[in-house]
C-alpha cells in the first residue's frame, strides 16, 4: 500500500497555502493538489510584518505563528478532503511554514518560517515535519534553495542535460547534467518586483499573463541601474528574499534616475529583469542547452517565459507538467518528498547548492 505524504508551503509571493497530497513508490505522484487562503487578518499581519521587520514586536511575530499554524492545517485538511483519503491513512505531513526573514549570510545567519508545526500536528492528527531549513544553516549553509534535491531525484535524466526553473516570488534554478555534480541557486526575483508594482499601480495582485509588461518597452536606464544589485553578480552557492528585492529598494533606484519611467515602461523593465538574470545565470551554469523545465506562477507570465527562451538559444522550454507534476505543485511536493526522507534518515540538501559542510537529514517531527 502506498504511504501518503502531504506537502504544505506558502511562498514569497503570499498567493496562499499550496498544498498536495503524494506519495513516492516510483517517482511522485500527487493525487491531489489545492491552494488554500490564508485569513484574510493573518495575510493583513503577514505583509506588514515582511514590509516593516524592524517594526515587528514580539507579540505580533508570536500570534502571526498561532494564526499561520491554523490556516496551515486548514490547507491539509483541505487537500484531504474529497481526495478520498484519510487522514490516518497518511504518514506524515511536510511543512516548510512562512519565511517571514531569511538573512544566511552574517555573522548570525538565519532563516525564519512561521506556521506553527504543533499546531498542524494536532489539529490534522499527524506527525508534522518541519523547521527544514535551520539544520542545513547550522552546517554553514544557505538554508536554501532546499528542492534541488526534489528536482534531481524526480526529473534528472542519465543523458539528457535538464534544468528546473521555480519562478516563484524568488526564482531558483537547478541544473542537472549527466556525469557532473548538480549545481541549484537564487536566480535572484521573480515575481516579486513585478507583483509588487501591480498592486502599487493597478490595484490588482498579480500582472495576469504579462500582458501589462508586454504593453511598453523596458527602460535601458532603470534596467542597468537594477542590473547594478551585487546579487547578480555574486557567484553560487547563493540564495536571496524580498529582504534584498523590495519595493523599497525599486523606488530608491527610481529615485536616483533622471527621468522616471512610465508605470507600464517600469512593469516592462521588471519583467525583462527577471528574464534576463535568469537566461544569463542558466547560460553561466549550464553552456550546452537541453530541456529546461518551468514551474512555479511565474510560468503562466506569457510574457515572461517568451522572453527567458529568447535568451535561451537552443533550449526546449516545457512545463514541468510533461514530467507529471504540475507547475504549481512542484514546490509542495517537494516538502511532502522532504517529510518522506526526514522519516527514512535520509538526506535532504546538498551540500554543493546550499554551501553545508555536509549532507544531513532535514527537519524536526512534531508527533500527530
Ligand atoms: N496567470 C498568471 N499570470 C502571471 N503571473 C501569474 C499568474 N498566475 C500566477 N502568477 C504569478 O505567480 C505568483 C505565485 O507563484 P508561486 O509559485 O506561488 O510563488 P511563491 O512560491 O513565491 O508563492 C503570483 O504572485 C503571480 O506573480
Ligand atoms: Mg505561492
């Protein structure tokens, strides 16, 4: 009989609790998937939260975790239900929680979720797998991107060179070539910037399709001054937040630019950003093309994924779909497989990715 895992994770973007239910006898197989709301109040304490860290009291950081726990069993719940599975019948549940600060690099380096695991545990009635970052950061590393290991274990191919790209509110790339170690890093933003500038200038969360960006051309000043981040140039292993890529830090490049650029000319730009550093850092880490796999909501962004194959000569684009997991799931699955390795005392980073002194297994379980 299969075991059942469940997959929780809200990312950068704050979209809402994606979460699948899968398991893993041959490869992943997800039998169902859903995202789930977070409360209304919680998103509200969440976003102000992120914007203003050095304005979060105590308090607020320690009920934002209650509320996340809640809306994070919620999202379990909600994938159980009409999958026609039990709750009893599944083994474990993989939650990655809230990042709310991730700072791995410093004298203190850390990352920070919030979504209480206790609280899953109880309200689903099962072991609860969590705080999968912190042990990976302990061991000298990022803490991050933790699904490169994810990505090898279910779309690596024994002659094909592949890549995985995640473009979430951050975008990450994993890049799998036969016979060479896997490399997997923050290309820097994804969506974040571009969702950002949307709700600032059009009231709406996201850009639907790119169709905005599409409207204007980008703007050569602003993209050469966002360009300028230090980030981009950083060699791997590296991961980013919306701590380094903000609206704070957009509008102060906006402000030290001669003339500002039209709303549409400045979604256009932001677009091209993500884009461009994604097709340059693929064509450092991986000069031979193959097939690069697309997941994440950044995938359905039409404008956006036009212009990374137009930077990407010789590349087939898929969606990771082809491969049997649909784009917006591949993260949560992630976590759910993550669950799976925690309990079997297998490792879950690579070392080479994240810049750990060594593999080790990931996570602390929380009994159901
Ligand atoms: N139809 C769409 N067109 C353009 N962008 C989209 C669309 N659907 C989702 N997105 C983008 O995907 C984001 C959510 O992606 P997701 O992978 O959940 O990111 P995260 O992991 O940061 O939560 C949204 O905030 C939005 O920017
Ligand atoms: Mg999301």
């Amino acid at each position: 009989m299969s075991r059942y895992y469940i997959g929780l994770i809200s990312g950068t973007s704050m979209d809402g609790i994606d979460a699948v239910l899968a398991s893993f006898d041959d490869g992943c197989e997800v039998h169902a998937a859903c995202s789930h709301p977070m409360t209304e109040s919680t998103l509200t304490g969440l976003r102000h939260l992120v914007q203003h860290p050095d304005e979060a009291g105590l308090a607020r950081v320690g009920a934002l975790d209650t509320a996340l726990g809640h809306d994070f069993a919620a999202a379990a719940l909600a994938v159980l239900e009409g999958s026609g599975i039990a709750p009893e019948s599944v083994h474990a549940v993989g939650s990655h929680g809230q990042t709310v600060y991730h700072s791995p690099t410093g004298p203190q380096p850390f990352s920070l979720q919030l979504g209480d695991p206790n609280i899953i545990a109880v309200l689903t009635g099962i072991q609860t797998v969590a705080d999968f970052r912190r042990r990976d950061i302990a061991l000298g590393g990022e803490g991050a991107p933790l699904v490169p290991a994810f990505h090898q274990a279910m779309f690596s191919h024994p002659d094909e060179p592949r890549a995985v790209l995640n473009i979430g509110g951050i975008a990450n790339v994993t890049v799998l070539v036969p016979g060479t170690d896997v490399s997997g890093f923050d290309t820097g933003p994804g969506n974040t910037l571009m969702d950002a500038w949307t709700r600032l200038n059009r009231g709406k969360p996201y850009d639907a399709g790119g169709d905005w960006a599409a409207s204007a051309e980008p703007d050569e000043a602003l993209s050469e001054a966002l360009m300028a981040h230090p980030f981009f140039a950083r060699p791997g292993p590296k991961s980013t937040g919306i701590e380094d890529f903000n609206m704070s830090w957009l509008q102060s490049v906006l402000d030290d630019l001669r003339q500002p650029p039209a709303p549409e000319a400045v979604q256009a730009t932001l677009c091209n950003l993500t884009a461009r550093t994604i097709a340059d850092s693929m064509r450092r880490a991986c000069p031979d093309p193959g097939t690069l796999f697309l997941c994440g909501g950044g995938a359905h962004n039409r404008t956006l994924t036009r212009q990374i194959a137009e930077g990407l000569e010789g590349w087939r684009i898929e969606p990771t779909d082809t491969l049997g997991i649909g784009i917006d799931w591949v993260e949560a699955a992630a976590f759910a497989w993550l669950a799976h390795r925690n309990l079997a005392g297998l490792p879950g980073n690579i070392p080479a990715v994240t810049g750990a002194s060594r593999e080790a297994v990931l996570g602390s379980v929380f009994c159901g």
